[in-house]
C-alpha cells in the first residue's frame, strides 16, 4: 500500500518548520486538489499527505507556503520575499511510500526523495 509523507526543515535556523501551509494536488490532465493542512510542531504533517486507494500513481504538486514562515520568523529578506510559495512536481507509483522533504532557508531550497 502506497503513501505519500512530506516535512519541512528550515535550514537557516537548524529547526523543523513549524505551521507552513501545505496543499498536495494530483495532475492528471487537470491541477485536482487532493489535500490542504499545516505543518506541526515537527515541521510534518500528523498523519501520510494520501495513502491507499487515494494515491493512485501519476503526476503530483507539493505547494509549501514558505514566505509567511519565515516573516514571521523575522527573517523577511526583502520586499517581496525571494522565495513565497515553493512548487515541487514529482511522480510517483500507486504502490511505493514516497517522502518528499523539503530543506528550505529564505533564499533557497532543495528536495529529495527520502524513507
């Protein structure tokens, strides 16, 4: 059974990012919104982004809403924020556990596939 799970590691400060604004949308001839929630505490979200039946193989978009995190950590770089809402598209198989991280500071980012 396949799932798909995703956190948030602000590498400027060396911590978790905490309530980011997450949605997961499925591309599959049309941009579907599947899932929308908030980082917690551990900068994850508290339980898989889909699993199952839900998470058919295909074409995904991970949206992590990064701008409000960091100006709120006092950390603005700027007007307007090099970097807002950061986009990741990826593809996946309906019966493989996917984690999707992304490390992230005010100017820039990365990705991965993790375990």
């Amino acid at each position: 059974m396949g799932k798909l799970t995703t956190h948030i590691l602000d590498t400027a400060q060396g911590r978790p990012a905490a309530n980011v604004g997450i949605r997961l949308f499925l591309i599959d001839g049309e941009r579907r919104l599947l899932v929308s929630t908030v980082s917690n505490a551990d900068g994850r979200t508290d339980r898989p982004l889909v699993e199952g039946d839900a998470m058919p193989g295909g074409c995904y978009e991970l949206e992590f809403d990064i701008g409000p995190h960091f100006a709120a950590q006092g950390m603005a770089t700027g007007e307007p924020a090099f970097l807002d809402t950061v986009v990741i598209r990826f593809s996946v198989a309906a019966d493989e556990h996917y984690h999707v991280p992304l490390l992230v500071s005010p100017w820039s980012y990365s990705t991965y596939r993790g375990s």
